[in-house]
C-alpha cells in the first residue's frame, strides 16, 4: 500500500496527476471510466494520455478492464498518491515513515513533519465492500458506491468528529485531511487491550474513560464504537480515538450508541478485573454520562 507509493512521490511528474485526478473525477459517475472520456477529465490531450495510462499501469496507480468498452479506475495505490500529493502541496508532511498499525479497515503510518505526526489511511470496504456498505449509515443515502467513496466519507466523519469534541476531549489532535487519509497528532502509550494495570488501577483507568465518553457528550459527539482497541493508556491518561463511526448527539441512535459503547467499555473491565469493577447497569451508566454527573464508577454502584 502506502509504503509502495511514498518511493513513487519523486518520479511522478504533474501530468501523471493530472490523470489521476482525472480517474478520480470520472469514477464519481462510473466504476471504470471509459477510455474515450478520460482526455475529458483529465484535460491530456490523446497522445499524452496514453503515454501516462502506460506509466501509470506500469506503476500499479491505475487498472484497466475491457468490458464492453475499455475502462479504466484508480487502484487505492493511486488513490493514496492523490492524498499525498495534497499534504506535500500543503506542506502538511514531508514524507510517509515506518508503519505505527496495519488493519482491516486503515493503515496508520509515522509521518515525517515538524513535530510526531501519524498519517491513517482508511480501507473501509477494501477487503469486505458489501458488509461495511450494509453497515455504515455514511453509505446509506449514495447510490453509486465504490471503496474510495466509502472510505473517503470515514475519514471526513473521523476528521470531522475530532476537530468537534478537540482539544476538551483526549483525544489526537486532527491536523489535516484529504480524501480517505487523515493527519493527525501521534499518539504515545499502550492499547487497553495489551496494557497490563494492576487491579488497583483498574477502577481509576475506567474512570478515566467515561470521563472523555461524558465530555464527549457534552461537546455533541458519541464514539459509537467504543472498545479495548480503541483507547490508549498512558502515564499522564487515556486517549480516546478511531472515531468514523461517531454521531452527533442529536442523531436519532445516538442514545442506544451510548449505551453500546458503556457496555463494550465496563464489559471489558468486567471481564478482565471482576474483584475491581461493580457491576452496574449500562442503562443507568449512560444516562448519568449524558447528565454530566459522572463522579466515578463505585459511586454508581
């Protein structure tokens, strides 16, 4: 993925953009665009668009398909030089570095700039396009999908959901976003899942967490997708982050989200620190988050 297309950056030339910016234009109408309307899109004239079909194909940015017609469409290769393509215009980075996370739905890597930076690109729909286009609500209402449109539309609720609830939530600061990949502030500590707390520290790390989900509340968003793997635990605190699937408090599920998200969350310490964490019912967990009377798990119980 990414790590193939940084090397790329240096020898791709404008015209070779051109083109793929041209690709990128005519797939918001067509999976494959057909070769006869890509000098329209592009703006290369039919010599010069061969020559970058061919460079391009070369360098696995683009595929082509014969169907009735020959058509053409970005890979997500291509698709990731576009987005870095804007962030070196911007000045945003200055180059892709070593991979801090690879999964099924985004790639996170160091970004070298001027001070710790990640660099995430989402997959969503890369690997299983039908079952998280039947499960995210952002794919809903567009009747022409493909995997850039899906995972694009992540990064924008991701982007658009930490720039809301920053800096009074934990979570990383978002410096930056084009198409499917953000730029955001690097994140240091452990994943709750592989962070080995004494049981004593169990209860105030929990506590820590609801802490961001009621301010998070309070400044209009809900996770959605609250788990272990979704929050950082370090010596200073709790970072909460992965936030696509975020809604807005006025969303008509944004209260049955909450409650999912308190379940995934007291669940787990449940589970992994049972003498530690009481047992409480969600229902009442939630509401005292969305109350903002949250003053600690054990004065709930």
């Amino acid at each position: 993925m990414v790590q193939n297309v940084a090397p790329l950056m240096a020898e791709l030339e404008p015209e070779d953009f051109y083109l793929l910016s041209g690709l990128e234009q005519g797939m918001r109408f067509s999976r494959w665009v057909a070769r006869g309307k890509i000098a329209e899109f592009s703006r290369l004239d039919g010599e010069e668009m061969e020559y970058r079909l061919d460079r391009c194909e070369q360098r696995e940015l683009i595929e082509r398909k014969t169907i009735q017609y020959t058509g053409f469409r970005l890979t997500f290769e291509g698709y990731d030089a576009l987005a870095l393509r804007t962030f070196s215009e911007r000045e945003t980075i200055e180059g892709v570095g070593a991979p801090l996370g690879v999964g099924k739905e985004s790639d996170v890597y160091e970004a070298r700039s001027y001070k710790p930076l990640a660099l995430k690109f989402h997959r969503e729909g890369y690997t299983n396009f039908r079952e998280v286009n039947r499960e995210r609500e952002y794919t809903a209402d567009n009747n022409h999908i493909s995997w850039f449109y899906t995972a694009r539309k992540a990064a924008e609720r991701e982007h658009e959901a930490l720039r809301g609830v920053y800096p009074e939530v934990s979570v990383p600061q978002p410096v930056g976003q084009s198409r499917h990949a953000l730029v955001m502030e690097k994140l240091d500590g452990v994943e709750l899942s592989k962070a080995k707390l004494d049981p004593e520290q169990a209860v105030g790390v929990l506590d820590l967490i609801l802490d961001e989900m009621a301010e998070s509340y309070r400044q209009g968003y809900v996770h959605a997708d609250m788990s272990e793997y979704n929050v950082f635990v370090a010596s200073d605190g709790v970072t909460v982050f992965d936030w696509p699937q975020a809604v807005p408090t006025d969303h008509e599920n944004a209260e049955e989200f909450l409650e999912r998200d308190c379940d995934n969350v007291l669940g787990y310490f449940q589970r992994k620190y049972p003498g530690e964490t009481p047992e409480i019912d969600t229902e009442h967990l939630a509401a005292t988050l969305r109350d903002g009377n949250f003053d600690g798990i054990r004065l709930l119980a």
